[in-house]
C-alpha cells in the first residue's frame, strides 16, 4: 500500500490479543476507499474509531494512491475473490457446503496435527503455521462468502429505506437464519437440556446443584449417567468455544465448563414456552412473513426473495 508497503506486520499482538494493523492501507486513497466501504459492516466499532482517528492523528493522512504494483496486486486478488462472490450468490446452498466441508477438513487436519505433538515447542510452532495457513487457505474462501452475504444485505437495507418501516422489516429477515452456528449450538445444547429433563435423577440432581458443583462433577465424571453422556457429546462437538473465546488464553468448555453449566441449567429450568427451539421456529416464521410484507411494499417480491434467501443461506 504506497510508500509503506513493506513497514510493519499484517498482525500486531497489544495486551496479549491480535488486532489486524490497517495503518498502510487507510493511509492509502484506495485502501481507506475499500476500508470505509466494508469495515462498517464487518466492525462498526472500528470503523468509527479510524474515522475518528482522521481528525486527531495527522499522521493518518492520505500520502499515497494507486500504483502500478498496487493495481496488479489487487487485480490478482480480484481474480480470484470475485468469481467465488458471484459463485456464492449464484449458488448460495452448493457453495455453503463445499466451503464448510473444506473448513471442517481443516479442522480435522489441525487436529491430527496436534494430536501428534509431543511437547510445548512443537504445540507453539504448529500455532504458529496454522494462523499463517489459515489465512492463505481459509479466508479467500470464507471472505468470498461474507461479502455475497453483506451486498444482499446491504441491497436489502437500501430498498427497504425507500418505504415505511422498510428498514425494521430487513432487520426482521435477519431473525432465525439458518446456519447460524452459534444458533445451531444453541438449539443442540437445548436437545442436552430435554435429555436431562426427560430423567428423573438428572434433572432432580440439576435443579439441586449450583453451577460450580455441576461443572466439577461433569470433569469428574460423576454427574447422573444421561447428562454425563448428553453434555458429553455436546463438549466433543463444542468444548473448544469458551467465554470470551476470542482471546487464546481463555480456558475453554472443556476445561472449565462452569459458565455452560449456568446456560444449561437456565434451559433446564425453562418452561416450553420459552424454548430456544420454539424462539428459532417464530423467528424463522416472522422473517418470512417480513420478506412477503418488504416485497410487497416495493413491488418487486422476486428480487426480494432473492437477496433474503441469500442473506439467510450464506
């Protein structure tokens, strides 16, 4: 990017987490271009930081634009993100299943990989090349993907402001979307939760146990043998997410399963009227019927159809 091309690190560690440096492409005319354009709907708060970073730091200012490397640079990367942007639209359900299946044969091939290590050395310096590779292989095909998904939604969100309430319907569409992992978690933590209440020493033993025991019987192996197996296979699946888990550090399900403890005993306390499968159902009821109201609003229900399915497929 410009003159600064080669100073600095793509990746910059503050207080033990890893920020992205931008500093090279927004001091860029056409890198501030492409941030101002995306970063909002990827990182609200960010955006707003830099912008407020133009009025008080001078050293933000614009000292360099397009060049000859630069345009050659991004025509290559356009090469190849484009035509999997126009795949994903075009193909929304066929693309989301090939990339998942190359993310979970990842995945798998970390694991094995770090199965095999044999001391802190090892582990440390297999992290190290899986961050690099999983920029290289991963996000060119995972970026493609979350750019179809935000230009529907950002199409949606323009045709909308042109009719009343237009903009609080495409907020709607955005409830109960289908592979939603953090939704698909939920719901499957729910089945855990019907598990243990459909046993009478489970759920008796859940109802009379504060968190902290129930997570230190669950490492234990000493919980009611329907839940142990329940959360069980729930923690094979998701024991690597955790609270706050974007930072490295943090202890994770598996190890301290205290805070999934506290969500699961909510749900099994809850009453079927508020349960996480019957929210999803309604939601995914009312994002439909939103889709009807925005396509009939604008007269135009095909394109409308067509960038929600889109939002909601990718």
């Amino acid at each position: 990017w410009g003159k600064h091309g080669n100073e600095g690190v793509f990746l910059q560690t503050v207080a033990e987490r890893l920020y992205i440096d931008v500093t090279n492409p927004f001091r860029n005319s056409v890198g501030r271009r492409i941030l101002r354009t995306f970063l909002p709907f990827a990182e609200p708060g960010s955006a707003a930081a830099l912008e407020q970073l133009v009025v008080e730091e001078p050293d933000m200012r614009i000292d360099s634009g397009m060049s000859l490397v630069l345009f050659f640079r991004m025509l290559s990367l356009a090469l190849v993100i484009v035509p999997r942007i126009v795949v994903s639209v075009l193909f929304p359900d066929w693309n989301r299943k090939r990339v998942v299946r190359r993310v979970n044969s990842f995945v798998d091939h970390v694991e094995m990989r770090v199965e095999a290590t044999t001391n802190l050395c090892d582990l440390v310096a297999l992290e190290c090349e899986v961050f690099d590779s999983l920029f290289s292989q991963i996000m060119p095909r995972l970026a493609p993907r979350f750019a179809a998904a935000m230009i529907s939604l950002s199409l949606l969100t323009k045709l909308g402001s042109s009719v009343p309430n237009g903009k609080d319907l495409v907020l709607t569409m955005t409830r109960g979307i289908h592979h939603n992992v953090t939704t698909e978690m939920d719901l499957k933590l729910w089945k855990v939760a019907k598990a243990i209440q459909s046993d009478t020493d489970s759920l008796e033993y859940f109802k009379s146990s504060n968190t902290d025991v129930l997570a230190t019987d669950y490492l234990r192996g000493n919980l009611p043998a329907p839940a142990q197996n329940a959360i069980r296979h729930f923690m094979n699946e998701y024991g690597m997410r955790g609270l706050y888990e974007i930072d490295f550090g943090r202890p994770r399900w598996r190890e301290e399963p205290a805070p999934l403890m506290n969500t699961l005993k909510s749900y099994v306390e809850m009453g079927d009227d508020r349960a996480p499968d019957k929210v999803f159902a309604g939601g995914r009821v009312e994002a439909e019927r939103a889709v009807r109201q925005l396509g009939e609003k604008l007269g135009r229900p095909r394109l409308v159809s067509f960038l929600a399915r889109r939002v909601h497929s990718l």
